[in-house]
C-alpha cells in the first residue's frame, strides 16, 4: 500500500527555515526535505517514518513551499510556469528578503505532477483548506482512495467536500460535520513522535511557567483573556507567532518572548516546570498538539478542563486541569512550590503518552481504518 501525503507549511516558518540555512534553496529536493524534516516542525514526517515502520511505502509533499517544489519539477524534467508575481522587503531591516507568492497554475502543475508520479494507494490531505476541491477531482483518477485529514476550524459550508471518500480527525464535531454531509468520517486523534526526544538537549529546567500558541481573534478571544489575567499576575513567558491581535496594552505583551518552531518549541516546553495550554473558543473537547507535545518531553501540563480528557490522560495524575483563570492561577503557585508532586505527575503524563499516544500508534489505527475502505 503506497501514501502521499500532502501538507503545507506557515510562510512565516518557511521565511526562518531559508534564512537559518543560506542557500538551501539551491540544493537538492531530497536535501531540502531533509532540512525541513529535521526542523520537527508541525507533523515533519511523522507520518510516513511511522508508516515505513508498518511496512508501507510513503512520502510527503510539502506543497506550498516554493524551493522544494520547484526543485523535484526540475529533477522531475517538468517546466514550471513563470507566473510569478516579486515582492521585495527588508527582513530584520537589513537583509534583502525576496518572496515570490504563488498562483494557482504553478501550486497546481506541480503538485498534480507528483500525484501522477507516485500513483498513491491513499492520497491524505492535511491540508483541506489549502487544496482546491476541484483539482481534487481532476486529479482522482491516479488515486485509489481520497482521504482528507482536519481539525477543529470550521470549514466552508458553500464548498463541495464530496470529492473525498473519507475523512479523519482528533475532533468529534468534525466527524459529524462530515457525516451529516454524507461523508464517511472517522476519529484518529493528534500524537508525539518519540525520536523528537534526541534532538532536546537535557539540563536545569530555567523556564517557570510557559505558554506556546498562537492568538487569533475568531478562535483565541477567550484563551487572550486567561493569559492576560495570568500575565498580569505570574511570570509566564510566552512563545507565539505573532502578537498583531493583541491590545497595545494587553499584559502578554510583557511576557511576549517570540516565535518558537519545531526544535526550537520542543525546548521550550521541555525546559519548563510547568506549562499552559488552553483550546480557546471550540467546543468542550480535549484535541490539540500541545496535550502530547507537553507531556512527551516530559514537562507537567496544565490544561483546561475538558469532559472527554479522561480519554486521554487521567486528570489529576497525568495531567492537571483548571477550569478557570482564577483556578489556573492557584495550581500554578501550588505547583511551583510542591515539586516532588510536579515531577510525578511530569514522569506518569510522559509514561501515559509514550505508551498510549505515539504516531505509531495513530498510524497503525489509521492504515486499519482505510483498508476498511480501501
């Protein structure tokens, strides 16, 4: 059984990968894919390693990312269309950036040429607000079964989402979504790939409190204001993308320290007493990267309260809940101040994940649910 799978990448992230490694651009497609994997950021190839493991051929497409695209359709003979539109800015003010930003003919020669070129068994897309629906159809005949892969945000109600034959998610109300459309849905929920643990460098935990997440105003408004009672309160340093939706008065801003991706997040958390996580303004289930991230490098998770939590982890002994601001606020003094109970729970929240919750785990519940539909 062969898979493709397809994803793409944050631009900002894209913009610190090629500016971290100078002249990456110019190498090859299996250098660059190197590159980006060792990042660790987002799924890496969590997925296809994982998959290899079981016994089965795959391989990831990164699709928005304009170097490693290019570079497989020049290796691949295929001529890329010229459509570029140039766009010149000052990175840090004083480092030429140029960007190119890509239209639909480019995103969709290529990657309809790799589809024909692999032929996959299972084509997952991970990225089904980023894929036009209808190239999805063009290009279904060289793939045996259609698999999209989503989350929690909404996705648009006018869209045609038929095209596909199944869909996964780690988010219940997803799975009905995509039911009551007629769409065949299955749950499969979010991981930690254990080898991420090498690439951490051991030492003194000298991270009190953190937080790692992003702020977006449609979905963030209510995890914006817990952090910006507990800011106002605590010394909790704050990793985000960006801060362009918060107040200019707003007491992250005190405790902003920057972007951290891939590696660099893993330490972070993994240098931490404790850290935060909170699933802002969805619906009561427990769902995101941070619940594995957290406790599979081994740091204790403080997260909100969620009825289906006990699902994953055992509140209490593997993970703390809080199920307001005031209430996190207390746990995080108590915690602080009672370490032998904090390292416990730390070690039990670890030992659950990589027991439990690896992406070996999830692939192997994954390939069992599309030979079901195979």
């Amino acid at each position: 059984m062969k898979f493709l799978i397809l994803n793409a990448d944050y631009p900002d992230f894209l913009r610190q990968l090629y500016s971290q490694h100078p002249g990456l651009e110019r190498q090859s497609y299996e250098h660059q894919m190197r590159v980006r994997h060792e990042s660790l950021f987002g799924l890496a190839d969590f997925y296809s390693t994982n998959l290899r493991k079981l016994g089965y051929e795959a391989w990831d497409i990164h699709a928005n990312n304009r170097f490693l695209q290019t570079a497989w359709a020049k290796e691949h003979g295929l001529k890329v269309a010229s459509d570029w539109q140039w766009q010149f800015r000052l990175r840090r003010g004083i480092v030429p950036w140029v960007s190119r930003i890509y239209k639909p003919r480019w995103f969709n020669d290529i990657l309809a040429a790799q589809i024909r070129h692999c032929k996959p068994d299972v084509l997952l897309n991970q990225k089904m607000d980023g894929v036009n629906n209808d190239f999805l159809r063009e290009i279904k005949p060289y793939v045996k079964l259609l698999v999209g892969q989503h989350a929690a945000n909404r996705l648009p109600e006018t869209k045609n989402w038929s095209v596909y034959d199944l869909v996964i998610s780690s988010f219940p109300p997803t799975l009905d979504w995509f039911r009551l459309k007629g769409i065949a849905a299955e749950l499969n929920r979010l991981g930690f790939e254990p080898r991420v643990l090498s690439h951490l460098k051991d030492g003194e935990k000298r991270i009190p409190i953190s937080f790692v997440g992003s702020f977006y105003d449609a979905v963030h408004n209510t995890r914006i204001e817990w952090l910006e009672y507990l800011s106002s309160r605590l010394e909790v340093k704050v990793w985000s993308p960006h801060t362009k939706n918060l107040p200019a008065a707003s007491p992250i801003l005190r405790s902003y320290v920057g972007p951290a991706w891939g590696t660099e997040m893993y330490q972070v958390l993994r240098d931490s007493l404790l850290t935060l996580n909170h699933h802002g303004n969805i619906p009561p289930y427990a769902n995101n990267l941070r619940l594995y991230e957290a406790t599979g490098v081994g740091t204790m998770l403080l997260t909100d309260w969620k009825p289906n939590l006990y699902e994953i982890f055992e509140p209490g002994k593997e993970v703390i809940a809080y199920r307001t601001a005031e209430e996190c606020a207390e746990l995080i003094k108590y915690y602080l101040e009672h370490e032998n109970e904090r390292r416990e729970i730390a070690r039990a929240g670890q030992q659950r994940t990589l027991r439990d919750h690896t992406y070996y785990n999830r692939l192997r519940e994954l390939v069992d649910i599309v030979q079901k539909y195979l």
